[in-house]
C-alpha cells in the first residue's frame, strides 16, 4: 500500500487517534521485518557531534514517541538518531480534548497536548528493553503543577532517572503548551536552570563514568535580542548544544483562515521552515561554532534539511514532514544531503 493511500485513511480517524495508530503499525511493520523494505536504503553519512557517532545527520524528533514505546520500530527507518519525549517526572494527562489538528494545505499540525506522558519511571523501562544501536536522546520537560520558581526540581529528577540510559538529553524549556514553562528561557530562571543542570550533569559524569551531552530547546517566537541572549547563556554555563525550534505560537500567512487554523496551540509544519531556520542562521553567525545546532522545524523534504544543514546546523530533525510524506521521506532527505555532502560545512564539535 502506498503511504499516500495510508495517509488517507488515516486522516479519517482523529488526528490523536490516528497518530496512535500509525505508531501501532511501525511497531508491527518492525516485527514482520518490513520497516526496511517500506523505508528503503539510507546511505551511511556519518557525523560527529557532542562526541557521538551518527550515522547520518537526520534525526526523529520529540513527540512522536514520548513514551519510548516504538524505539526499536521508529529507528528501523533508518533515521540517525532517535529523540523520545517529552517526559516528565510524574505520569499526567496533559490538556483536555481535543489538542491535536490538522492543517493539511499546509502540511502543518496545530498542537496543545500538554506533555501528555507515562512519567519518567515508565519511560526508563522501555529505555532499558530497547536494543536500538543509534544515538538515542531523552527530551524532558516538568509536568505542568509545578510552580517555574521549582522547575530544576523536575528537570533534575528526570535527568537522574534517565542519565544512565541516554546518549544526550534534552531539556525542553519552550513548549507554549504548558503555562509559565516558556519563562524558563530569560533572566535569574534561566541561569538558575542552567547552572543547576550542569552541576548534576557533572556529578552524574562522575557517578556513572560517562559524560551524557545536554542540550537546550528553544521557541522560534524570542526576539533575535532574546535568541542571542539565550545563546550566550548556553555558552557561559556550558551546555553542549541547542535544539531550534520549538513549535510556534505565531500564525504566519493565511493560517488563521484554515480549517482549524485559529485553534490554540504550537504550530509545526511547512508554516514554521522560514522562521525556525532564521533562527539557526542567527545562533549559527553569533556562536561561531561553540555550539553544535540541531535544526527542527518545517522540514518537509530533502531541500528542506539540506537547508537548515546550509543555515549552519550540525544535525536535522523530522516530526510533522514525517506525518505528511511518510517514511521514505528519511531516505529521500539522506540521499539528498549525501549528494551535497561536499558542500555542506556543518559546525562538528567534541569540545565541552
């Protein structure tokens, strides 16, 4: 069956339900041993960054598999990395119903889930059954009673947990979707934050003999002051990389006039390519190579993350393109950049 067939009888179904059972399926296409033959071949590309090995430089975003149920299945695509989450320390529900739509003139999501998520313990556990062999990061988030003003208590609890088992982690400061938690990027809260992180990221080094990078996801809607800003915060505690962007609360275009197009939420998708990957270019010229980029927002399509690899970012992730085009679009993108391999110049840093 062709992923454009699939992709219609899937948007049939609500685009929560749908996603649940699209993930159903690449667990059970994994097991036939199918996922390879759908994906089709993937050219080895490899990258160093942070210190890890990556076969090649297309990534699976957060929010697929928040729960680190499909590790295995989603990695099988024949992505270079896999990024599961947004987890928090406590199981919660998220926003109520419905708080996921569809945009599809615009290949775009509208979404206000609300870490929606099995907890932190939960997540371990499937970390520790996965035998996938590529670059795994761990996105996490603190759940949404938490006052801002205790967030690093969160944030460190998940870090504990899922140190071990991570090869980076990523601390998500820039969801719209739970209130305050975008605070968390400016002032005394954000060195707060940062430095917090980085003392038990040092003593965790120590604790399990293995240094476990920390990257920063931020939201395309900061000021280009305020981007700088938060790229030399990241700087002056010693994050090792920054994740950009985060969905956005902007409507750009004639969003609003769409079917859903007027719903509350972060916007993914094809609307968000000129922003986010603005947002690369400018961390890109300030940071000067001090911190590798992952570029995540409106990829839809090879050009697209050649793109953002163009911008100056060292790593590309894929969420809502994959929706959209399905999963030979990770093929497709790879093939893409491997042909332009030489000339892309991509900040590589084993620096800390």
């Amino acid at each position: 069956m062709s992923y454009r067939l699939l992709r219609r009888l899937l948007f049939q179904l609500d685009a929560e339900r749908a996603h649940a059972v699209a993930l159903s399926g690449v667990r059970a296409s994994h097991a036939l041993g199918l996922n390879r033959l759908i994906a089709g071949v993937v050219p080895t590309l490899e990258q160093r960054v942070f210190g890890l090995h990556f076969s090649n430089p297309l990534g699976l975003a957060a929010g697929l598999d928040k729960n680190g149920d499909a590790i295995n299945a989603l990695g099988s695509l024949g992505f270079g990395f896999i990024e599961v989450g947004t987890v928090t320390p406590r199981p919660q529900d998220g926003n109520p119903r419905p708080r996921l739509f569809r945009l599809p003139e615009e290949r775009a999501l509208i979404n206000r889930l609300g870490f929606n998520n099995k907890g932190v313990d939960y997540l371990v556990g499937r970390l520790r059954r996965s035998t996938y062999k590529g670059v795994l990061g761990v996105n996490i988030g603190k759940n949404r009673d938490t006052p801002v003003e205790q967030a690093l208590d969160d944030y460190l609890a998940c870090m504990t947990r899922v140190y071990p088992h991570a090869d980076y982690i990523t601390i998500n400061v820039s969801s719209p979707n739970t209130p305050g938690l975008r605070d968390l990027q400016h002032g005394s809260l954000l060195d707060d934050l940062l430095g917090g992180l980085k003392a038990e990221q040092l003593r965790l080094s120590v604790a399990w003999d293995r240094y476990v990078p920390l990257v920063v996801k931020i939201a395309p809607d900061m000021s280009d002051e305020q981007l700088l800003g938060m790229a030399d915060a990241l700087v002056r505690h010693r994050l090792d990389g920054v994740a950009a962007t985060n969905t956005t609360l902007e409507r750009p275009g004639a969003i609003a006039s769409h079917r859903h197009g007027d719903e509350a939420g972060g916007l993914s998708g094809r609307p968000l390519m000129h922003r986010s990957t603005e947002v690369v270019r400018l961390l890109s010229d300030h940071l000067q190579g001090r911190l590798p980029i992952i570029a995540v927002g409106g990829v839809a399509s090879g050009a697209d993350a050649l793109r953002k690899l163009h911008a100056g970012a060292s790593l590309v992730q894929l969420y809502t393109g994959l929706i959209y085009q399905g999963p030979g679009m990770v093929a497709e993108s790879v093939r893409r950049i491997h042909a332009a391999e030489t000339s892309i110049s991509p900040v590589v840093s084993d620096a800390y």
